[in-house]
C-alpha cells in the first residue's frame, strides 16, 4: 500500500464509524461523544506516523495537509461542537426550535466575519493548485508571522496552519447542514402539532391526564422504561395542546384519596371491557 493510500483509507475509517454508529440517519449526544474520542484517537495515531516515517513527496504532503487531515480536525471540531449544542439543548420542541435557529443565525454571522470575504477561503472554494507548495506544505509558517496570534500555537511539525483553516471550513459547513436540518424538523413538528392539538382535545380533567402519564412512565411502556416523566408530559401536553400544572404534586396528591388511587385507570379498564363485551 503506497502512503498516499493509506491516508486515504483513513478517511474510509472515519466514514465506517459513522455507518457504524448510524450517524448518517441520526445523531445522540453518546455518539457524537464516541466520536470525539475516535477521531481524537485518530489524529493522534496519524501525527506519530508522519513524525515517524515523514512524506515520500511533495505531493502525499500537500495531499495530507491539503484533503486528509483537515477531513479528521475538521469532523473532529463538528461533533466536539455538535456535542457542546446538543448537552444544552432544551425538551420542549418550540423552545429547541429556537435554540437551533439561534446557533445558525451564529453560525451565519460567523461566515460573514471570517470566511465570506478571506482570500484562503477563495482560493480553497475555487479548487486552486498554484500556492499548494506554500499552503500545505512543512517549514513555511516563518511567512506568516503577523496573521494570527494561533500560528506560534501550531505544531509545525504537524502542521501548515492552513490545514486548520481547511478543517473549520470544512466544520462549519457540517454544523450548518445540522443545524438547518434541525430547524427544518422541528418547523415540520410544530406545525403537526399545531394541526393536531387544534382537533385533538383532552376533555377528561388535568388529574386524569397526570395519572395516564405516570402509568405510562412507571410501567416502562416509553422507551423501554428509559423514558423521563417530564418528557412524557411536554409530549401530551404538545399532543393537547394543554398546560399542565405541577404534575408531581398532583400526582402525590392522588396517593390520598379516599376510594380508588386509581380511579381514571380503573374507568379505562371498566370501559374497555364493557366495550369488549358487546
């Protein structure tokens, strides 16, 4: 296998992670967590094989810096972002569609300001070759001094510095397709919802509901049992197009009455049967 094969397989690896973890359909905060560690994992493993056996060529050093490792740092930043969103995102759906409408609209504006009028970012979009030698290429960086504070930060052992510039575009256009994929999926929810919650409506009490949802939730009948109570309510209270009070009171309230604990279960269980009878 010639080096320049390698590395190219190493992309392949990234993109088996991903199959493997399903991450193409959907995204959890466990997996893109098992991401980060892989893909850290991955960069590591890649710097010790260029400290170890150099570049054969000029041109498996442009490519490595040019189109292989900002393809890892750049996936590496994406879900080490996507992870940072998503542990702060909030349950309620008309909430979270804000909340990512908020980090486009922030991701927009950061296009303006660094990528929107950046001549690197120009030439990368334009597919240009004729400064790759002094792009990508070890032992250049002495040419950049007064550009930005990061260059003295950089491994210039590891680095040309505009493989990193390669890598946050390449994080930021993955961010943004997320993003907006999200706005578009929580756009679609909130008008279902809307439409059902306007022909669908709950005319038993609020204590009946409360008691239905706690049933549900106790009997593991959600997720396995892996599903949160306060989960279960935004989903009926959206379903209904209701508020619900504090249902925990209510529901600790229900453990002292008089008759039944019960008594909405019980009239299900009397009506189905009844039904069932005819």
């Amino acid at each position: 296998m010639t080096q320049n094969a390698f590395y190219k397989g190493v992309l392949k690896t990234i993109e088996s992670k991903e199959i493997e973890l399903n991450l193409i359909d959907s995204t959890s905060i466990s997996k893109a967590y098992e991401m980060i560690q892989f893909l850290r994992l991955l960069l590591i493993k890649l710097k010790e094989e260029i400290l170890r056996v150099g570049f054969k060529n000029q041109i498996d050093e442009i490519d490595f810096f040019k189109v292989v490792k900002p393809q890892v740092l750049g996936k590496l930043i994406f879900y080490n972002k996507l992870y940072k969103i998503e542990t702060s995102c909030p349950i309620d759906v008309v909430i979270k569609n804000k909340y990512y409408n908020k980090h486009l609209e922030e991701l927009n504006l950061e296009y303006k300001k660094y990528f929107a009028h950046n001549e690197f970012y120009k030439y990368y979009n334009a597919n240009r070759t004729d400064k790759d030698i002094e792009y990508f290429t070890l032992g250049k960086t002495d040419l950049l001094i007064g550009i930005n504070s990061f260059i003295f930060e950089i491994d210039s052992l590891f680095s040309t510095y505009y493989d990193y510039k390669i890598a946050r575009i390449i994080a930021h256009d993955l961010l943004q397709n997320y993003l907006h994929e999200k706005t578009q999926e929580y756009n679609t929810v909130i008008s279902s919802n809307t439409l059902i919650s306007s022909t669908l409506i709950w005319s038993e009490s609020q204590n009946a509901l409360i008691e239905l949802i706690y049933a549900l939730y106790i009997s593991g009948s959600i997720n396995n049992g892996k599903g949160e109570i306060r989960k279960i309510s935004i989903l009926f209270q959206q379903l209904f197009g209701i508020k619900l009070l504090d249902i925990h009171h209510a529901f600790h309230r229900m453990k002292t009455r008089a008759k039944s604990k019960t008594c909405y279960l019980d009239k299900l269980k009397e009506a189905l049967e009844q039904y069932m009878d005819k």
